[in-house]
C-alpha cells in the first residue's frame, strides 16, 4: 500500500479502491458514491421518498429498519439505556450521551457570536437566535412570533384559556408548568433562594434580586420627570403619582 494518509475514514476506504479491482457504487440522482452497494441502497430512499418499514401498532413508516426499532419502543415502554449515575433510563442511546452531560458539565456546542456553550445542539440553536433575531415561530391568531416553539405553546393558551397544569393541593390551574411550581411552595414553604450576604431566604428568585439591591445600593428604577431613583418598580410606581396627582 502507499501508507496515504487521510483524516476522515471515509477518505480512506474511497481511496482504497485505487488499489483494489472494486468498484464504488454511485448514486445516479446526485452521484454519491458508496463503497457497499447495499448502502447506496438506502441511500436512495432519500430521492425516492421509499419508507418499507412499517410500524404493527400506528402504521408509521421508516425508510430504515433501526430507526422503526426506536420508534417501536413508544409502544413497548421499553427503556434499554440507563444512566449509570441516577439510574434514568432511555429508549435511544443518543438521548442517554445528552443527558449525561447533566452529570458531566460537558457542553459540546458552542455559539460562534458570544462563545456561550451547550449541552444540546438544539439549545445552541435555539440561543442564536438571539443574535440572529429569527423568530420562525408565529401565532396564528395575533400573528406574535417567537424563537422557540415552546414559547408559541404557552402563548397560544392566552386565546385558548388552557391551564394544563392543576395543583394537586388546592386544585389551582395554570397555563405553564412553571408558574405551578411557584405556587406550591405556598404549600411547601420551599425558599429555594438564599442571600449570600445575610442569608434571607425567597420562594421566587425575582424577590432574591430585588432583596440583593438593599446591600448593593443598586436602584434601576427612575422618574422621568425629578431623576429620584428606586430599587423596585411598583415604589416608582407609587412615587409617579405624585406628579399625575392621580
């Protein structure tokens, strides 16, 4: 052999066939060539739209026999990877290395605009939009659009009135799952939010924020018409009343 060097391995096995009598196969759409003629095979299920894995249970088509494995497992309940540090399991591995970097800190994408990094590559995306200012997702009722698409489903349920989300306590609803968690620690009395100066404890972090600005002097909040400044919006508020004489 001519010990040729290549960094990718599919350079190499391409280049391999110099040596040998064996001929790639090539796609005759866009002219890909594939070293295995069964690969090109599957391969051209992308041009022919061909999906001959069909689902027993809801009919859903693949065009290949490990993706229909997966997707199995919706129905089965089956979970055959599991996390060796909590235990959570998963049906496809790809979901088991994403939520390992829960536990390992490790956050392989990164943003090229601000050097942010991620655990997920759909987070990544997600946050360039940010700088991009794409807003893909749009409210069919009031035309509002929105970045993320989960932003869109919570959006929605102002036209709808759902509140999916019932507090088990005193049967409460509301419309995102957040807003929920805030209200039960009424019932907990979770104060999950700690100053780090004099150790006062909050159930919301927005009250930890405007706690902390009694120690930083800090008092974001100023009159337009005297300058007089505030470190929470509804004393501004207040204050503004003086000059409507409302």
């Amino acid at each position: 052999m001519c010990k040729k060097a290549f960094s990718q391995q599919s350079s190499l096995i391409k280049h391999q066939h110099t040596h040998s009598d064996e001929r790639l196969s090539t796609c005759n759409v866009c002219k890909k060539e594939f070293s295995c003629s069964s690969n090109l095979k599957t391969h051209q299920r992308i041009h022919t739209g061909e999906r001959p894995y069909s689902c027993e249970v809801c009919n859903k088509t693949f065009t290949l026999k490990n993706t229909l494995i997966i997707h199995q497992r919706i129905h089965t309940g089956e979970r055959p990877f599991s996390c060796e540090v909590c235990n959570k399991t998963f049906s496809h591995k790809k979901s088991l290395i994403t939520h390992q970097r829960i536990h390992t800190g490790q956050r392989p994408y990164s943003c090229e605009v601000c050097n942010k990094t991620f655990g997920h590559k759909i987070s990544l995306k997600a946050h360039q939009r940010i700088h991009t200012g794409e807003r893909p997702y749009s409210c069919e009722v009031c035309n509002k659009t929105f970045s993320q698409g989960i932003n869109l489903i919570t959006h929605k349920r102002i036209h709808t009135r759902e509140r999916p989300y019932s507090c088990d306590v005193c049967n409460k609803t509301f419309s995102q799952w957040i807003t929920l968690t805030r209200h039960q620690r009424i019932h907990t009395g979770e104060r999950p939010y700690s100053c780090e100066v004099c150790n006062k404890t909050f159930s919301l972090k927005k009250s930890l924020i405007t706690h902390q600005r009694i120690h930083t002097g800090e008092r974001p909040y100023s009159c337009e018409v005297c300058n007089k400044t505030f470190n929470q919006q509804n004393h501004l508020k207040t204050h503004k009343r003086i000059h409507s004489g409302e």
